[in-house]
C-alpha cells in the first residue's frame, strides 16, 4: 500500500491540530518535539510526556529501540522515506502502522522531520492471509502428483507445477510464456485449440478433456504418452484463465491392454475358466465356460455357481471347496449340469487367490470337459466286461451243452420204450425244454465266441424274406409285419444262421414292446460312409454298408437305459422271460461282421435299430454304380446349423464352409430363435435337429415361421419315421435329413433346398 504524503512546513501547525491523523514532529534526531492529539491518544500520553524521547522507543514493539534505529538508517533517505512498525497503545494492544517521514527544513536551516502515521494493522492482517494462501497453494501445487498448467486466453503457459516439470520433462522457465501446443502431440494441437475455444463460450467451470475421444502428451524428447484431463475456466471475457490437471495413464493403458491380452488368451482357451467370490458368485467367465455350460458371460455375472451347475446337489461341490480353504489348491473329478440340464463331467483344478494381505478372496476354476472320455472309459470297461462274461459264459455253456446233449439224445429212445399218451406227452415237455436250453447254450456260445463262422456271400432279400415267413407264421396277428428290400441292394459277406439270429432277436424284442399290437418294419438300403458320417458314429468307418432298419410303433427306450441295453444279461423283462443276451449277441454278430448298430427311439414312439453290415466289396467292385451326381458349392449363402451335440454342429459347420457356405451355429432353440431375430435377411436356410430339449425342432421351426413365414428348413433326425418329423412336415419343412448323415447327403439337401427359392 503506498500513502503519499508532502509536508510543507506552513501546513505543519494545521496538521498538528488534525484529530483524525497520528502526527510526529521530530527533530534533527528523530526526537519527539510535537505530536497531533491522535497521536497522544494512540499512545495514552500527553504531549508533555513524549517531548524530547526518541521516536525509536513509541515504535519498539516490533523490536528494541535500536532495531527501529536501524531500520530507519535503512530506509529513511535524506528528505524522507516510508517505515512499518509496531505499535504499543494506551490501551496495551498492538497496532501495525505506515509512517511517512519527510525532511522539514526551517529559516535557520536546522534539519526537522515530520511523520504521518497510518493504522495498517487490518491491511497487514489481510495480507499475512494471502501469504499464507499463497504460500499454501504454492505447496500444493509443488507436491501434486498430477500436472496442473494454467494458460491464458492466448494458450501460452502462466503456471507450469514441478509435477508437469516431471511429466514433459522440461523446467517451468522454460514453458512459462510459451505455447501450450509444445506439449501436444501434432494430430490432437487443432481438437485442442477447438476444445479450448469452444469451452471458453460455455457458462461450465469445470469438464473432462476426454470425453470427446483419446487425448496424448508430448515430452520434450519427443515421446507421445496417453493422458487423462480436465479442464476449469476462470475470468472472463479477455481475462479468461483455463487451469488443466493432467494425469500420465501410460502404466494403467499398459495394464489395461495387458489384462485386455490376458483375458483374449483365457477366452481363447478350450478349457472352461472362472473366477467365483467366497460367497460363490460368478466373478468371470471365459469363452470357453460359455461353450461348456451354454450361458453367456452377461448371464452368469453375480450368480451363484451352485444354482448354475449343479442342480441341488452340491456335496462335491462343498467338499473341494472345503479343501481349497483349507490347503490353497484342489484337483478332482466333478459331475456337473449345462443350461440344457446335459450331464456333464469335468476334470477340475481350482486355486485359491490371495489378496496383497495374504488374505483369502476369489477361487480361480479350470475345468476340462471330460465327458466324452469317460464316455469312451466306460464303453472300454463295458467291453472288458463283456469279454469277461463271454470268457465265464463260454465255460458254462460248454459244459451245459454237454449236460443237454445226450439228454436230447435219449429222449428218442425213451419215446420208444415208454409209448403211453401220458409218457408221451411228459416226453415232450422234456424235449421241448431240453431244446430251448440249448438253444440258450447255442446264443450264449455264440456270444462267447467272437461270432465266427463261414462268410459267403448274402443277398439281404433273402434272409429278410426268411425271417418275415417266420414272423407271420408265429407272431400274434394283432402285429402288422411290413419290409421293402429294392433290387438293387447290395449283397453281403456273412454267415446267415448268424444274420438271421441278429434279425429274430430284433423282431422278438420289437414284438416284446407292442403287447397290444403295432407294426414291425424291415427294410433294406445301400448307403456309403464317408469321414463326415463316421466322425459322428464311433462306431463306423468309412465304405459301402447295407443298412437294414428293424423299426417298431411301441413303447420306445427310455432314454436314462438306452446305453444299457446292449449290455450282457441286462434286460428290462419280467423275471423269466428274458435272458439279457439278445441284443447284446446281436452286437457280437454285426461287430464280427465288421459292421455297426444305431438305435433311435424316444419314449411312448417306438424305436429303430439299424444294422449297418459291409457290403460285398468283390460284388460292388464289379457292378459299381453310375457316377454320383456331381456335389455343388454354395456360393456364400448363409446358413444356421440348430443341434445339441457340440460334435455334429462342429463337423457340419466345417462341411458346408469347406464347400463355399458360411455358417451359423446354435445349440439349442432358443439360441438358433436370437440368431435368425439378428441375421434374418442374411440366413437362406436353416437345418435343426428335432429332438433337443426345451425347445425342440418343431417348436423352432413354428418361432422361425413366426419371423418369417418363408424360412426355407431342413429337418434332422436320427428317427424318420417318429411324430416330430410328421408334425414338422406339417409345419411346412422343405426337406428330410437322416443323422447320422454323409457330406454329400447333407450338401445335396442343401443344395435341393436353396433351389426352391
């Protein structure tokens, strides 16, 4: 604060009078020889006490009278100065003043002063605020861990903190005064300019910079880091300031692309990986969890693992996690449920992960799909099984065969002896049952053995016209017996005692289903196996099969069973009437034949078992059959593949591309519904499968028809004949296809079906 003041010594008596203003007249010395009234009562002294006192001594309570002494030595020049001072009051308290000291000079020359005092004690305490503030914001600014620039409304830098000293790597003299563009990167110095500009007309004091895109520093090395900013305004109009906090995010977009190539990696992964809470809530869950389970990530996110996979029971469950707890790490076998209520084995291997305290938070899950090797495990044990009881069998019907023998032989000779209608018929019952026993000593052999016979040459039209003859003559009329053999079936290489047991026992049994009546149907085809067919059929190779079909309208296989049935003594019969031998003989014959069986059947719908048996190849060799028509390439069109079997979308996915189309893929209804919803104009047409749970094949075909009433659909079954397929024909599908199905039947439905369009 400046106070100025000229004392003329013709003013000095006027100005001793003032009451308002601290007036000191003071000699050569700086001694006291006059003060004004407000002066004596600033002190609390008469003018009478002070005269001839050092001026030094009233202003001491800032420091001894020689302090003051020095200060005015200082500062005071030769016609005056300016000095501040404290001040002890009358009344005892402290006053900060301003004194202005100017030389007097009177009529003999002797040198004199005259001092006006101000009362500055509130400027003073004004000021030592704004300090303080000053002082603070400048620590502040100097221990901010972000950058903090204000630029002016010219953009050039006014206050650069030793945090952006550090981030651009350049000192603040050297940014002070200078464009803020130096330490933008070319490409974003123009949205910079615009953004700023732009902010500067808005009435907002305060926004994020990056909410219009990615915005980067420049260093003076040259070096681009990516940034994090917001921007304040202060001012206004020309004097606008704009203060800039920025924040150096290289090592968090590091991490973040780390953990974005982590997470690629993990969904890239088979295995199916999650991360679960303590309190099981699902934390994450991989591509592969998606493909195992059925549910997308943005579906699981915070649910319970036990409501997801495991259906109630969750004793396994409970136990490994108990050992997790307790040992950091558990690896077991677990049996667990998809979206579709599939079983589901998995091999799994869970971590503990800590926290940086050691202490306990999320559980980290890899779990291997395993279930198609246990299905191989068990089939592997079953046939173990199975020669082991056929080694057993092979025994016991030696020996019975060798009981029953002259039992049956004696029974002549004893008809002879006792010839009484009573013996006779005794004699017969014996018979018969002696018969019937080696009968059973014959299947149980037959089944023991490996089925090896005498292979010559068959032709299906005979042994099926055989085994019908038989069939009418023995079966109850109430059971229809229908078969169709074309001529040009191929012949097969076989011992036909074995074949027509193979063809009696599937009959017996397909009576057995229907004890009110129903219909039997044989039938005959020749059919050729290719790497597609077979990769669906564990069974089959590729080559030229006959396949004869044995089809039923009965009560069908439940399907909890239906892996069971070809199991040695299993049998679903009253205690009696079964031996549990039938099928599982009738899978010895045809694998010994170097053939294969599938059987198809839902519940309450009959069943189909098809025997497939190598055609003759010497016969097809020299009667091969007219050229195939020539498989056409799709041309790009998009087609959606609906099955419940991972492995049969899987290999028709990589035929039909393989042979120009591309492919959607769904594992259920409900899927294939959302897919057609998104790329309906894109989809020409679409094959599903008719048995899937929840939404089966006709309810998706009636929701696609919904969406558009001229979706062009192929129906798949491994059951031709069974209500589905007459209730989706119905529904207007445009083509059959029977699984398993070849690549050239799969491309020459397609093919048939796009053609109708």
């Amino acid at each position: 604060m400046a106070i100025e003041t000229d004392i003329d010594q013709s003013m000095g008596a006027a100005l001793l009078e003032s009451g308002a203003i601290s007036i000191v007249v003071l000699d050569a010395e700086r001694r006291v020889i006059n003060v004004s009234p407000a002066f004596e009562r600033l002190v609390g002294r008469a003018a009478g006490e002070i005269r001839g006192r050092p001026f030094a001594e009233m202003l001491s309570a800032s420091g001894s009278p020689d302090q003051v002494e020095t200060q005015f030595d200082s500062t005071i020049g030769e016609s005056g100065g300016r000095i501040r001072a404290r001040m002890v009051s009358g009344d005892g308290s402290n006053s900060e003043f301003l004194w202005s000291l100017t030389r007097l000079n009177n009529t003999n020359g002797a040198g004199a002063w005259a001092a006006i005092g101000v009362d500055i004690t509130e400027i003073a305490r004004v000021e030592a605020a704004v300090e303080e503030s000053l002082a603070r914001y400048e620590s502040i600014l100097a221990s901010a861990m972000d950058a903090i620039i204000t630029i002016g409304p010219d953009q050039c830098v006014t206050m650069f903190n030793a945090a952006a000293e550090k981030m651009f790597l350049c000192k603040a003299e050297a940014a002070v005064g200078r464009p803020i563009g130096q330490f933008i990167p070319d490409q974003f110095r123009g949205a910079h300019k615009h953004h700023v500009r732009t902010f500067g007309q808005t009435n907002v004091t305060a926004r994020s910079m990056g909410s219009l895109g990615a915005i980067a520093g420049l260093r003076s090395n040259g070096e681009e880091f990516p940034l994090e900013a917001s921007i304040s305004q202060s001012g206004s109009g020309d004097n606008k300031l704009y203060t800039v906090i920025l924040r150096d995010i290289s090592l968090r977009v590091q991490s973040e692309e780390r953990l974005r190539e982590q997470a690629a990696l993990l969904n890239h992964a088979q295995e199916a990986i999650l991360v679960r809470d303590l309190d099981h809530r699902v934390l994450f869950w991989n591509k592969g969890a998606e493909r195992l389970y059925g549910w997308k990530s943005e579906e699981v996110i915070g649910k319970a693992i036990g409501d997801l996979l495991y259906q109630g029971d969750a004793t396994r469950f409970e136990e490994a996690f108990k050992t997790v707890l307790e040992h950091g790490e558990f690896t077991g076998e677990m049996i667990q449920y998809s979206r579709d209520g599939k079983k589901v084995f998995v091999e799994g291997r869970w971590t503990l992960v800590r926290d940086h305290q050691g202490k306990a938070k999320s559980v980290l899950v890899i779990n291997t799909d395993v279930t198609e090797r246990k299905k191989l495990e068990a089939q592997f044990l079953r046939a173990q099984r199975m020669e082991s009881i056929g080694t057993l069998a092979g025994g016991i019907a030696h020996d019975l065969n060798n009981i029953l023998s002259p039992i049956i032989m004696a029974m002549n000779l004893l008809r002879l002896r006792f010839k009484d209608e009573e013996s006779q018929r005794v004699l017969s019952v014996l018979q018969s049952n002696a018969e019937r026993g080696a009968d059973m000593v014959k299947q149980v052999l037959s089944f023991a053995r490996g089925i090896e016979g005498e292979r010559i040459s068959l032709h299906p039209k005979h042994l099926i016209r055989d085994i019908v003859k038989i069939l009418k003559d023995t079966l109850p009329k109430s059971i229809d017996i229908r078969f169709f053999i074309p001529e040009t079936a191929w012949p097969v290489l076989g011992d036909a005692t074995q074949l027509h047991q193979v063809l009696m026992n599937l009959c017996v049994n397909a009576r057995d289903a229907m004890p009110a009546g129903g219909e039997i149907k044989i039938e005959a085809a020749n059919v050729s196996i290719d790497e597609n067919y077979a990769q669906m059929q564990i069974d089959a190779r590729p080559g030229k099969f006959v396949l004869i079909t044995v089809a039923d309208s009965g009560a069908g296989i439940p399907h909890d069973i239906i892996n069971s049935i070809f199991d040695p003594f299993f049998t679903t019969k009253e205690f009696g009437k079964g031996t549990g031998l039938g099928l599982s003989t009738v899978l010895g014959i045809v694998k010994s034949h170097g053939g294969f069986v599938n059987v198809y059947s839902e519940t309450g719908r009959g069943a189909q078992f098809k025997v497939y048996l190598p055609a003759d190849s010497s016969f097809t060799s020299a009667h091969e059959e007219a050229a195939p028509e020539q498989v056409r390439f799709g041309n790009g069109q998009l087609i959606l593949v609906v099955d419940d079997e991972a492995s049969i979308r899987e290999i028709t996915r990589g035929t039909l591309e393989a042979y120009g189309y591309k492919v959607l893929v769904a594992g259920d209804g409900a899927e294939a519904v959302a897919l057609y919803a998104q790329n309906r104009d894109e989809i020409r047409a679409v094959l599903t499968d008719m048995m899937m749970p929840y939404l089966d094949g006709p309810a998706t075909i009636r929701a696609l028809q919904k969406m558009n009433s001229g979706v062009r659909i192929i129906a798949a079954s491994g059951l031709a004949d069974n209500e589905k397929l007459m209730e989706a024909s119905r529904a207007g599908v445009h083509s059959f296809l029977a699984k398993p199905f070849t690549a050239d039947a799969l491309l020459k439905r397609i093919a048939e079906t796009l053609d109708q369009e």
